[in-house]
C-alpha cells in the first residue's frame, strides 16, 4: 500500500495537483474535536467498502479573487470545480484499474445556492476530509486554512477500497485569529468563535450568494481574499493587512477591481 500510495501521489503531481493527502476512513470515528460530522456523512456510510479516502486541493489565484465580486472570480470558481471533479474521477479509475474499486466525490454535493438555503448540507464534507488528510486546520471563517495557500485552496476526494496508510495532520492552529473575515463579510455571517462553537449563518451567507447569481457573479470569497494565512500572499506580494482598505496607497488595484467589476455581471 506504501508503493501505490506514493504511486498515486506521483501521478497527482504529473496532474499538477499542488495538494493531496490521505485518510484512513477510521479517523472519521476518532476525530480531532468534537462535535465532528455526523456518522451518515462518514465516507464507509455512503460507500461501504471505503478504506481510506484521497483528498486534492487546486488554488484559487488571489489575484483574480480579489476582484471578487465578479465574472472573472465565478468563471476561475468554476473552472476549478471543473477541474476537481475531473481529477478526482481520473483518479479514481487509476486506482480502479489497479485493483482497488474507487469512487469520485463531486466537489458540492448540492444543486444550487438555493437548494442550500433551503438545507445547508452536502452529503460529503470535502473540509473535513481535508483536516483529516492533514491538509490544513480550521480558521474562523470556517474554511480550511493551508499553509500553502491559506483558504484559498478547493477540494475534491475520492473514496477508495486501498488501505492506504494516512499522512499526519497539521500540527497547531494556523489561523491567526485576525478577524478579518468576520469584519469584512457582506453577510454579516461570522462570529469570532473558534470552530466548531462558532459557525456561519448558512442562511446569510445563502442568501447573499443567491443575490450575487442573480447578477451572474457569485459565489463571494470575500472571507477567503482577507484571510493573512498563506504563502500565496507572498508570492503575489499581498502582505499587507491595508491592501484592500487603503485606496490611496493601493489606487492602481483598486481601479483594475473595479473595471474587472463593471463587466460581465449585472
């Protein structure tokens, strides 16, 4: 299982998959917190020959996020769900054809924003396969925090029968307790507590992003554009806490936002 796993995790990276961990479908009985998710979302209740579960991550490009709300930032949301769903079902045939039957997860799970509203849940939690694959930790904003790219990461699983051995999860806490995301949200949907105590209005922040598709440019982001928790905002040369309040000091982004915002969208 050692060989395939590490075999598997080549091919992520010939796909140009930045981020994949493993989990043994056990941690799901053995979480880190508590409350965790309900035992009927657990992956060996929806496949029950599930031994482990195979968890990607593709980057949300914080440049382009931080148009958001916009046409530009909901195609490159689309786009990379695009992309999970297909590489997570590639995946799975990989493993399938070696003698482990495995399934793709898709990256929602949900109809609509609408349908969410309605009942705020997916029947798989990617998130939490990803805490649990070693991905990440929780930040305030509910999101998982990446060392990489900080909560600017989207997630895809697969469930396989292989009985993979699973990677270690991340030590500490990397969300920085800033608030950001809990000022700096349209909706009014955060609170400062950590996670689990603390969670999203579901409805707010539904509604919002209902109101954003109507204009042809949800989802929001704004949450996942001020969060200071990644190396991403180094290489894009976005450290500074004032970058997105400070229009003087920032004029020449501020306009490229604003013309990306005027187009395409109502």
């Amino acid at each position: 299982m050692h060989a395939l796993k590490q075999t598997l995790l080549k091919k992520c990276r010939e796909m140009e998959i930045p981020l994949a961990g493993v989990a043994d479908v056990a941690r799901w009985e053995h979480p880190p917190f508590r409350p965790f998710v309900p035992e009927a979302f657990f992956p060996q209740a929806i496949y029950p020959e599930a031994r482990s579960v195979v968890v990607i991550g593709l980057p949300v490009p914080l440049p382009v996020l931080e148009s958001s709300p916009s046409i530009h930032y909901a195609e490159l949301y689309r786009t990379v769900n695009i992309l999970l769903d297909q590489y997570t079902y590639r995946l799975a045939v990989f493993l399938t054809e070696r003698g482990h039957p495995s399934i793709f997860i898709p990256r929602d799970g949900y109809g609509s924003a609408e349908v969410l509203r309605d009942n705020p849940v997916a029947f798989f939690s990617h998130r939490h396969a990803a805490l649990l694959a070693g991905l990440g930790t929780f930040g305030v904003n509910n999101t998982l925090l990446t060392r990489k790219f900080g909560p600017r990461v989207r997630f895809g699983s697969l469930f396989t029968t292989a009985a993979f051995p699973s990677d270690p999860l991340v030590e500490g806490d990397l969300c920085t307790r800033c608030m950001r995301c809990v000022a700096m949200c349209p909706a009014g949907a955060l609170d400062e507590a950590d996670y689990p105590e603390g969670l999203t209005d579901k409805a707010a922040c539904a509604a919002h992003n209902i109101a954003l598709g109507k204009r042809h440019i949800d989802p929001c982001g704004i949450c996942i554009k001020v969060c200071p928790v990644g190396e991403d905002r180094t290489v894009f040369g976005r450290k500074k806490a004032s970058f997105y309040t400070d229009r003087e000091r920032y004029e020449s982004y501020h306009r490229a936002w604003e013309h990306v915002r005027s187009y395409g969208g109502k």
